[in-house]
C-alpha cells in the first residue's frame, strides 16, 4: 500500500437509512477545528463547531486510514460483489490535501467481505472526536424529531 500524506481536512457524513439512523456530516481540519452539521435524528441539528484535541484528530485519522483509497472509490448497488441489503446508511469520506483528494462512499448494505468485518470502525469513526452531544444517542433518535400531528 502506498504510504498516504496526512489530509488537511476531512469531510465525513452518514446518511439515511430506512429507520432512525443519524443523518450529519462535518468536516475536521488537521489543527482539530471542525463544524458538524446535524440534519436528522441528532440532538443538534444545524451547524455546530467543534474542537478536537491532537490525540482525538490522531485517533480519528488513524481509525479511517484503513479505508482510505488512492482517488476516488464507491461501494454500492452497481459494484457489489455479494447481494445488497436495502435500507442501510451510507459513509462518505473525503480526504483533502493539496495535491488533491481521495474519497470513499460506501453504502453499508454493500456487505463486501473483504471489508464487512472493519465496517464498523468505520460507520462509527466519529466516536473518536467530541462529537456525543452534537450526535446524541440511539436510544433518543425519535426523540430528536419534532412529531407532527
């Protein structure tokens, strides 16, 4: 594997899925400022900033490295090599740097076995950053949505 440069900045989403899944993305700089943007099924929707110590940014990076391509890689519908399961979430990851970027989307129904078994260090890499009150938590989705009626 080619030895990758150390981004500037990283933009990280979850998507839908069909259910309660939290809906944000952010983006972290290499000096741990970031701006989180909740959409749906988060404790803090719109744009919040954030900052992350050395050691979070560290951990971070090193928790997607795995991940990372050389250029632009999809996971999906169209390049599946096993069934694809519906109602999954997606992860995008971009990596910027000057040079250019590289980036990863992965539906998560997309169960590739070469990579179904790290797919969670990867779907929940945003732990690793101070994140937990924007995201908030599972058991209070629902909660997080105003119900109409």
């Amino acid at each position: 594997m080619q030895e990758s440069t150390a981004p500037e900045t990283v933009t990280f989403e979850e998507t839908a899925c069909f259910g309660s899944c939290p809906i944000f993305s952010f983006t972290l700089n290499a000096d741990g400022s970031g701006t989180f943007t909740g959409t749906r099924f988060v404790a803090a929707k719109g744009e919040h900033p954030f900052t992350a110590t050395p050691d979070q940014v560290k951990a971070f990076l090193a928790r997607i490295e795995a991940f990372r391509p050389q250029g632009v890689v999809e996971y999906g519908y169209d390049n599946c090599s096993v069934p694809v399961r519906t109602d999954s979430p997606s992860v995008r990851v971009t990596w910027q740097k000057e040079s250019g970027a590289d980036a990863l989307s992965w539906y998560l129904g997309c169960a590739e076995p070469k990579a179904e078994k790290i797919q969670p260090d990867l779907y929940g890499a945003w732990k690793e950053l101070p994140l937990d009150d924007l995201v908030g938590t599972k058991q209070n989705r629902f909660e997080y949505e105003p119900q109409d009626g």
